[in-house]
C-alpha cells in the first residue's frame, strides 16, 4: 500500500533515534520498552505480553510468521522456535543488529532480520499465517498505523492471526501526562514519537478485514506499577518490588482482565485479529 508522507513526521529521523539513543543506559529491555522505569517493570510487562501471545497460539501450526517492529528481537527469540521460519521487521538497523545478535546468542538460527517499513511489506498476498506487532502501533503516526493494519490484512493468509498490543485509550493513567510526557502524538526533534492510540477506533477499523478476539489486559500490572509511582526513584528499583510486579503480571495472564475496571485502568490490551 502506498499512502503520502504524514505532515511533521519523519521515519527515517525515527529509525535514527531507535537505532542510537534508545540504547544509551544500556538496559536492553528498556530500549524497546519504558526508558526510566525500573527493570523489574519492563521485565513484568514483557513477561505478560510475551506469555500471553504464547499461550494464544499454543497448538497451533504456522508457515511462516512476521515480527514487526522486531526491535532487539525480545519477543523474536522465543516466538521462533514455533515456526519454520520468522521474518523479523524494523526499519532501525541499530535494533536489527541487536536482534542478530541475540538471535546466536539464544541459538535461533530460523531468524530473518529484514529492514522494512510496516506500512509498505515487501510480501505477496497471503504469504504468511501470524503477524505480530508488540509495542510498535503507539509509536506510529495514525495514517501509518492504518495502512500497517491494511497491510497486514493484505499479507495474511485467511484465517491467520495478527495478535497486536494496543495501549489503552480510556486508561486515566495513560493519559495523564506525568506518566510519559512525550506521548502526545507529536514527533521529537530526537525522532522519538508516541501516542495514545484510540483502541476502538483500530478495531473497527480492522473489523473489515479481521475477527477481533481480546486476549486480555494488563490490569493488575498497571496498578501496580502506577501505585510505585508515588514511591521515590531508589524505592521504585529496591529489589524486594520485583516480586510484585512479576506476580501482578502472572495475574493477568491467569485472570486475563476485561470489562469496566480493565478498560478504566489497563496500560494495555492484546489482541487476536483473525483473517477473514
């Protein structure tokens, strides 16, 4: 699909900022997840998100999967081993490198890293049966993010599943600008940009070409984690928290949240998107 550039956005300005600045502290889970927050947070979050996409295609047999917005391949490497082979898709070369690299490290030799941008896939019709995109639709500008989803539709095979995070449109938490100042949907003159996405609005959009089925949400996860907001920095990364947040993540898995409370309060929701 091809669309016109998006007014005040620049992608490859983007790519720049995740390729170089996100990794300058150096935690590898906050480069792809929150940059500021304590580890213990990012490590929760990755282990309901990822646990969750895992358990949702546990069974099932795929040809061949795509990982958009693979950044350092966090989810990459524990997806793979459940498909033949996985494209894995950033348009930053910095992310790519480290998904590479991680992918020898973890012994994944089905891996391949492809430098491409989600709103234009290099694929034919129906090539692949799963599509995943964690973490990437909040921080693309909303035409993008639509002709991402068209996209995805269009390379997915019917009855394939695209299983995408999206954050929490309706969360007082998430729009509260002291939880992240620059998600205002604005791009930085870093490159970095995010946003709020309007949930609702992606899913109907989507409902043309998928079935939408919700996984769950991260309901015990966020109140705990805006709960620690109020403590002081060193509080927040003291060690003894990060049983916590790994059990308030293991909740959500278990109990998969949804309804009034989730939709008031989740961080996020994940999504099950079935090819028509």
């Amino acid at each position: 699909m091809r669309h016109r550039p998006e007014p005040d956005y620049d992608a490859a300005r983007a790519a720049s900022y995740w390729s170089g600045a996100r990794h300058e502290d150096g935690d590898e889970l906050a480069s792809v997840l929150s940059l500021g927050e304590p580890h213990a947070v990012n490590e929760a979050y990755d282990a309901w998100e990822v646990g969750l996409l895992l358990e949702s295609i546990e069974g099932r047999s795929f040809r061949r999967g795509l990982d958009l917005g693979t950044g350092v391949g966090r989810v990459a490497t524990r997806l793979a081993v459940r498909l033949p082979r996985l494209v894995c898709a950033d348009l930053a070369t910095g992310m790519l490198e480290r998904a590479r690299q991680n992918a020898r490290r973890a012994g994944v030799r089905n891996l391949d890293p492809v430098r491409l941008r989600s709103d234009r896939l290099p694929f034919r019709d129906g090539a692949v049966d799963l599509v995943v995109c964690l973490g990437l639709m909040e921080h693309l500008p909303p035409a993008s993010r639509r002709a991402t989803m068209q996209e995805c539709a269009r390379v997915l095979a019917p009855g394939g599943f695209l299983v995408v995070a999206l954050n929490n449109s309706r969360s007082r938490f998430l729009r509260d600008p002291s939880d992240n100042p620059l998600r205002d949907g604005a791009q930085q003159e870093s490159g970095y940009f995010c946003a709020v996405v309007e949930d609702a609005a992606f899913v109907l959009e989507a409902a043309e070409h998928f079935e939408d089925r919700v996984l769950g949400s991260n309901l015990f996860y966020s109140l705990h984690r805006h709960a620690a907001r109020r403590l002081t920095s060193s509080e927040r990364r003291s060690p003894k928290l990060r049983p916590f947040f790994l059990h308030a993540a293991a909740w959500d898995r278990a109990v998969r949240p949804v309804g009034p409370l989730a939709e008031a309060a989740a961080d996020h929701h994940l999504h099950l998107l079935v090819r028509r």
